[in-house]
C-alpha cells in the first residue's frame, strides 16, 4: 500500500513538473510579445479600435504594412487648429496614413468637431475617442501629438506639438 502511495506520489509530482514546465514557457512567449508592445520609439504600437464620425471603425492592426500618423488633437487646441491644414495637404500630397483621434469628451459637443471638419475641409477620417481611453493609453497629455509608425506597426518618432508638412513628408521618408 505504501509502494502505491509512494508511486503515485512520484508520478503526480512529475505531471505537475511538466505541466509547469511548459505552462511557463507559454507564459513567457506571451510575455515576451507584450514585452514589445508600448509607447517608446522602438515598440509596438498599442492596437486599438475606434469608430469615425460617421459610423465606420478604424483599428490601427488593419493598417500594419502602411506607414501612419497616429494624431491626437481637440478643436479647442490652437496648435492642432495650425497644424490641420498641414496634416490636410500632406492626406492629398503624399502616401501615408492619417488616423486622426480626436479626444471627443475634452470637447463641448460633436457638432464643434463637424463644424471643425468643414471649416478645414478635412477629407480623412476622423476618429472618436469618447473618454479619451486611447489618448491616455498613448499618453497625449499635451495636445496635439503625434505617433508616427512603421510599416511593421512599431513607433518610429513621436511628436509632441505641431508638426509642418516638411516635417511630415521627412519623418515619412525616414520610416520603412
């Protein structure tokens, strides 16, 4: 009886060390993949998910391939109202994506956005983020910002204030 005991004792604590084995290996790789995603020159871009204006949904994993400017601005923000027809004339002059976010509860209502819209004459897309989840994610305190990204979905520079379109045709033509 003991034997058995014994036996199934050594068994059970081998299972369990082969379960733990490979149990923290997956854990591991699943780390390491996280490990890459971030908000620093270098990392992942965090993905997300947000509907435009008029109803569609844009998620930055959709757009790995293409380099994209990630933007986050308010209509209230003098320096995003200067830098606007910037990013308009670089949406119509040069390959690249614009996701524009705009951190819709900073704002009084959605109609200043549409009403922003038209007066730029803005033909790129337009996101909504509602309580400003993914500008905090991204850190966009300071408005606006700007996360330029790869072709692989990593962060190739960010910048914190206006951007001129030389700036963004150069910044682009660094990219891969």
């Amino acid at each position: 009886m003991k034997k058995w005991i014994i036996i199934i004792a050594v068994v059970g604590l081998l299972g369990y060390a082969v379960y733990d084995f490979f149990g923290n290996q997956t854990d591991e790789s699943a780390e390491e993949e996280d490990a890459n995603v971030g908000i620093e020159k270098g990392d992942m871009a965090p993905d997300f998910e947000l509907e435009t204006l008029d109803g569609g949904k844009v998620k930055l994993s959709d757009l790995r391939g293409e380099k994209v400017m990630i933007n986050f601005w308010a209509t209230w923000c003098p320096p995003c109202r200067a830098e606007m027809p910037d990013i308009q004339k670089f949406h119509e002059n040069e390959e690249g994506t614009i996701v524009s976010v705009n951190l819709t509860d900073t704002e009084n209502s959605v109609r200043n956005v549409e009403d922003f819209i038209d007066e730029y004459d803005i033909t790129f897309d337009v996101l909504s983020d509602p309580d400003s989840s993914i500008g905090t994610k991204y850190e966009a305190q300071a408005l606006p910002t700007s996360y330029l990204i790869n072709t692989k979905g990593e962060i190739h520079n960010i910048a914190v204030g206006p951007l001129n379109y030389e700036q963004m045709v150069q910044a682009f033509d660094e990219m891969d």
